[in-house]
C-alpha cells in the first residue's frame, strides 16, 4: 500500500496544471493564431510577436507599458525594501514595542488591494480629498494637486501607494534573514572592532543577502506584474493619457476591452507570452546567482 503515498499530491498537481500550466500553454497557443472576436482564424505564426513590437500603435504602446513597469520596480526597490529593511532591523534590534510594530506594519497587508485603491482614491481625491486639506490647513496649499489626475505624478502616487501596501510583507522577509544570522558571528565581529555601518555593511548585509535576493525577485515579479492597484484608481486605460499604463494594463485592455476584435485577442495573448518569459527570465537568472554565490561561499 505504499504507492498510495505518491498519489498524494496528485490533487496538488491537478489544481497547479490546470491554473498555471493550461493558461500559460493556452496563451501561447493562442498568439499564433488570428482571431475574430472569440473565435480562432487561421495561423499565422509569430506574426502577432511581430506586429506587436513593430507596428503603432501596438510598439508604442508596450514600450510606454515597459517603462513604467521598469520604474514601478526601480521605486519599490529604493522605497518599499529600503525602508523595510531599516524598520526590520529596528525590530531586530528589539527596540521597545517592536512585537506591536510587526502588527502595525503587517495590517495593510489585511487589506484587499481594491479596496486599498478606492480608498486611496478617496484620499488623493482634489476637491476634498484627505491630502490637499491636511495640506492647505498646515499652510502647503500650493502642494495641493490632483494627485492622480497629473501624468507628472499618477504613476509614482500608484508605486508609493503600493509601496505602503507591501512595506509589512517585505520587513518579515528581511526580519527572517536578519534572525538567521548565527549571534556568535556578531559577537565575534564586535570583538574584532566592528560596529555601526562598518557592522551593518560588513557583516549584516552580506549575511542577508538571500533575504534580499528573495526580496528583489519578489518586488520584480510584483511590479511586472502590477494590475490590480493601478485598474481599480486608475481604470483599464492607464489615466491620465496613457501614463499609469502597465503592461498587465495593456494586456487586459487589448485582450478584453478593446474594439478590435478581430486582432487583441491574438496579440493579447502575444504579450501575455512576452511577459511571462520576461518575468520567467529574471526571476530563473536571480535565482541561479543567488544559489552559485551560496555554493562560493
């Protein structure tokens, strides 16, 4: 009766095929097909990689995407991890109150991201928004501005916005790595002189630096991905012109709410292709870094 133990992750592998693996052979599947509506023309190859990435508007519109995913990145990166791993190493410190810090920073994470973002939309509103008001009694009014209404600043309100939604998740990552960190390494660095920053850039850091790989990879994969938070205050269309669009935006709006029936279907399915190796990439590259840097050392 011992087989009986290999079938049990057969409903696993069941839920992960037909969620994960079915749609992503789908989707590349369907890219090299014509489309009319939901129904499947004829093939046509890798022509709708081709049109995509050099016929307008469809190559303007996925380098304006990239861009701002690229910089969704780059934000979180400094922003949300920088300030993480700061405020988790306050806690690792065990300041007073650090237990109710944990909480503090982990309850946005409770959270669904819609309502995250309407409430948000609430805040950021110009006319009586919680921002401009605070800001026009503390004598900033010319601070005041429709926040998500300007293309100068919709997309880094976004990035911040969601930088405040993760910042909990990413101190527990980099928390778990600070606390794996042997106490007799410290004890001996601190023996041999090391304190404050040459302590930190030393020692913690390059300790720490699988937590912050995972970390990074995690922030990427989140800001290639980045949908959910940008549809609901900004819509399927990227507003103001075009300047909140991402590429999971794109995708959404040529797969399902555009006119062209006869093409977003295809092409569609040709970015959602382009994406998945772009994350699928990156991710499969940090990782194998990560681990032939664990095996040097």
């Amino acid at each position: 009766m011992r087989w009986l133990i290999h079938l049990f992750p057969l409903p696993a592998l069941v839920i992960y095929t037909l969620f994960v693996v079915y749609p992503i052979f789908s989707a590349f599947l369907y890219s090299l097909y014509d489309w009319n509506g939901i129904k499947r023309g004829v093939f046509v190859g890798l022509q709708n990689f081709i049109t995509l990435f050099t016929v307008e508007p469809f190559n303007e519109m996925f380098w304006n995407a990239f861009r701002h995913n690229v910089f969704y990145f780059v934000v979180e990166m400094i922003v949300q991890n920088g300030i993480a791993f700061g405020l988790a190493f306050l806690i690792y410190r065990k300041i007073r109150g650090s237990g109710f810090l944990k909480i503090a920073y982990f309850m946005p994470r409770l959270l669904s991201v819609i309502v995250i973002g309407f409430l948000w939309k609430l805040i950021l509103n110009p006319n009586y928004g919680a921002l401009n008001s605070i800001l026009a009694k503390i004598g900033l009014e010319e601070w005041t501005r429709p926040w998500l209404g300007d293309p100068d600043t919709a997309l880094l309100a976004i990035i911040l916005i969601n930088s405040w939604f993760g910042i909990g998740f990413a101190i527990l990552i980099f928390l778990a790595g600070l606390q794996s960190i042997p106490e007799d390494l410290i004890e001996a660095a601190r023996l041999d002189g090391a304190t404050g920053l040459r302590m930190l850039w030393k020692m913690i850091l390059p300790l720490c630096m699988p937590a912050i790989t995972i970390m990074t990879i995690f922030t990427f994969i989140q800001a290639f991905e980045a949908f959910e938070l940008v549809y609901a205050m900004q819509g399927s269309m990227g507003e103001p012109f075009y300047s909140t669009d991402t590429l999971a935006v794109y995708f959404y709006r040529m797969a399902f709410s555009s006119g062209a029936g006869d093409v977003t279907l295809g092409l569609g399915s040709a970015l959602a292709v382009v994406l998945f190796f772009i994350v699928g990439s990156v991710s499969a590259l940090s990782l194998y870094l990560m681990r032939k840097r664990e095996v040097q050392h």
